[in-house]
C-alpha cells in the first residue's frame, strides 16, 4: 500500500479522497491553487502544498508544478480525481516517469479511451452497438464543419479529451455549425488542455444510462451494476440514480454483463464507466468509456456497500480484484439518488459566483453530503460552479425523491444563487416520478414551470 498519495485536484472530489485516504490508513497530501486556500479539506489533508495561481492552466492542470510538489513532499502515488487531468495520458506517463504511481489505468489505456473516435471503433469491433460518429475533425473551424455536416443533422459536437459534458454542443442547423465547433473547441482548449473535437448523431431524448467497471492489473473485470444520468441541463447531468428506473431489469442487467466482459476481453485493468444511450427504439448504444472515478461514484456506492475510492487505491497499489474489493454484491440494495447542487441560477443556468454566507448542509438518517467547502467560502468563477453532492438512499425510489426533496428545502445556502429550487421541483415532476427520465427532461420543466 502507498505511504503518501498526494492529490492533483480540488473541491468535492478532493475532500472526498482526504476521507478515503485516512480509512485506507495513507497520508494525504492536498494540492491548492491560491483560490482555494481557505477550503477545508486543504487543512484537513495531512500536508499541504500551494501549486501556483487561480487559473486552472496555472495550477490544476500545471504539470510540471504537480509532478514537483509530489516529488518534494515524498509522495509515492498522484490521485487525479476526475476532471483536470485525470484523463491525461501524458500526465500519466509523467507521472510514472518520476517515480510515482498514477492512480488510475495505464496510461495505454487513457489513449485509447481519450481517442473517442478510435474508442468507439474499437468497442464496435468487440461487438458493442454504437451511434454514428466521425473521426477527429481536422482543419480550421470551417474545414471542421464541412467533415461534420457530412454525417447529417441534427449533430452533437464534442470536446475529445474530456468529459462531463464540458463543450458538448448540440447543432441543428448547417448555418450555425462554424461557430458551435469555434465555441466548443474554445472550451474545450480552456478545460482539458486539448482543442480536439469529434461529431456525432444526437439521439433527441435518450436515457443516459451508465455501467460501472472494477478491473484489476490481472485483466479481471466485473461490474457493479447501473446509473441512470439522463435527467441533464446544458448536457451536463444534474441528477443520478442506482438502479435505474422504469427499465427491464434483465435488459439492463444483459448490457452490464456485456460490458464488463469486453472491458475484461481488452485487460483494462482500473475503475472505469462504460456510457451509453438508450432508446426504447434503437436499445443501447455505445456512447465512450470514462477511465477513472465518476462524479456520480457515490450513488453506486450507496446500493452497493462498496468503497470505490478506496477499490481505486488498492487497484493503484497492484492488489488483485478479489482483495481489492472483496465484498462484491450480487445485486443492487433499495435504491439512491444523488442531485449536484450548483453556484447558478437556477432558470438560466449560469454560474453564480460569490461568498457562501450560509452553506449548512441537511443532516439524517439515508442523507450523505459530499463538499469541498464550508460557511464563509468564496465560490470563485475559475473553475465549475458545483458546490456540492447530495445524495440518499432508500429501499424504494419513491421514498428515495420524498428524501430529496425533504433534504433539499433543508440545504440552507446564502451568498449564491443555488440550482436548489430547481431541484426541489425536478422532485416533483410527474414524469420524473414516473421515471420518464431522458436528456431533455430539464428543459421539459422549465417548459412546464413556465421559466
């Protein structure tokens, strides 16, 4: 096991890891940028090391500083957590090349799974359905629009080296295309470091539906059930669920099955999400492979009585899947839902950066709260606008959004404007309830709410 894990990332996932480093029995060691100073989890860390200025270029995504700041404090092993870097196969050679471990899949892997467009050929060749998409699109905005246009309307533009949303851009019109490809490749250079794009068919309305992997460095892979992360706004998942609801459980379970088996036939060999769409019409389709820990880990968790924070670590360390998870379940228990409380107006969207004058979390029996910040500070406009996770759990989804919505009107939070409200309504929409969940169930609400 490692002596010291230093950690290359900052807020919930950060606070989040300090935790699971400190059961594990590893000291932790938290990299801040000179905006996060005053977080908590920066001085609940063991150590604790400033990388460099606000802007993520500076800090989070500063290489060169990460590297130097593990080598000088004695780490044996980076955490990337998700964002930034986490899916960075140069960082992860980096990373190795200094004498330390990364702490995710080998960096091979970080290729082909960065490589979207490579990925999903590679998964339809071991037998996976997958959505029509294009190559990396080469060239000046216009050339890049010419490519993409050729695969047909309406289109969904996406950033390559990353995830979570970040820059995905939907286009229904050839006249708009140019600037939705300069828009996004903008973001996306800003976000991950990596200008590259692909397009692909957007599927109007799928369920968003994800199957978590446990992969050793033996090539054994197992899965950990399902995610339902459909219910979305801008393209960026708001809400999660385990199991997910209103589908065919042995539908679910036979595509859980199958991905787990390819990832096993490939040797990947860390956590990983295998992510797809599902329409009623066409069934599942490939959509990437995310190779590390999911912002939405928690709901899985929860249903399943397993760490995976932890699980990651010990992967890291070289422990086989039956030490590095030992208990693994055989089915889902009762049901969880997790709701990501943003900095932002929740009408528009936009963030709302400023200084939480309030932040005290709700507290009771199937709540778990994850944050990276308390009373007092400053949600600063340098990076996202999530301020922290909500999660419950209950024996049945009914009981489980009763929770919720209970828990958010408990979540007292002044100095920003919070996507509570929203949240609280999204609770009571009957085709959420009914669980009639797909992408563009936000919109639908704010349709209904007249907003």
């Amino acid at each position: 096991m490692f002596h010291k894990v230093v950690i290359a990332n900052r807020g919930t996932v950060a606070a989040r890891l300090v935790r699971a480093l400190r059961v594990l029995g590893v000291k932790s060691a938290a990299l801040y940028s000179e905006a996060d100073s005053d977080l908590p989890y920066v001085n609940e860390a063991d150590e604790k090391y400033l990388i460099g200025p606000s802007p993520a270029p500076q800090s989070y995504l500063n290489q060169s500083a990460i590297i130097e700041a593990a080598v000088k404090c004695g780490g044996d092993a980076i955490h990337p957590g998700y964002g930034f870097l986490s899916e960075n196969s140069a960082f992860a050679e980096k990373t190795a090349a200094a004498g330390l471990a990364f702490i995710g899949p080998d960096p091979k892997w970080l290729k082909v799974m960065g490589d979207k467009t490579a990925c999903k050929e590679l998964m339809a060749q071991k037998g996976l359905p997958v959505s029509p998409s294009t190559g990396l699109l080469k060239g000046d905005a216009a050339r890049q629009a010419e490519e993409a246009a050729a695969l047909g309307f309406p289109l969904l533009i996406k950033p390559a080296g990353g995830g979570g949303g970040i820059g995905m851009t939907p286009v229904f019109e050839k006249e708009k295309l140019t600037a939705a490809i300069e828009s996004a490749a903008k973001l996306a250079a800003r976000s991950f470091s990596d200008a590259s794009l692909y397009a692909e068919r957007l599927m109007e309305n799928p369920r968003h539906v994800e199957f978590q992997i446990v992969a050793d460095k033996n090539g054994r892979a197992v899965h950990l059930f399902e995610r339902d992360c459909s219910t979305q706004r801008r393209r960026q998942k708001v809400v999660e669920e385990a199991g997910a609801p209103a589908m065919a459980a042995d539908q679910v379970k036979a595509m859980a099955e199958r991905a787990a088996a390819v990832m096993s036939a490939l040797g990947y060999d860390h956590l990983g999400t295998v992510e797809t769409l599902y329409t009623p019409e066409t069934g599942f389709a490939f959509l990437e492979v995310n190779p590390r820990l999911q912002v939405e880990h928690g709901v899985t968790e929860e249903v399943a009585g397993v760490d995976l924070a932890a699980v990651q670590v010990r992967l890291a360390a070289g422990l086989p899947l039956s030490e590095a998870m030992p208990d693994r379940p055989d089915s889902i228990s009762g049901h969880a839902v997790e709701a990501r409380i943003y900095a932002e107006d929740p009408v528009t969207f936009f963030p709302s950066p400023g200084r939480l004058k309030v932040f005290r979390p709700p507290r009771g029996t199937g709540l778990r709260v994850e944050t990276g910040f308390a009373e007092g500070a400053a949600v600063t406009p340098f990076y996202d606008p999530m301020i922290a996770l909500l999660i419950v759990k209950a024996e049945a989804r009914e009981k489980a959004l009763d929770l919720m919505y209970e828990a958010l009107g408990d979540f007292a939070v002044e100095g920003v404007k919070t996507n509570i409200p929203f949240l609280r309504k999204l609770m009571r929409f009957t085709p959420f309830r009914e669980g009639a969940v797909h992408t563009g169930l936000a919109e639908e609400l704010l349709k209904a709410t007249g907003e």
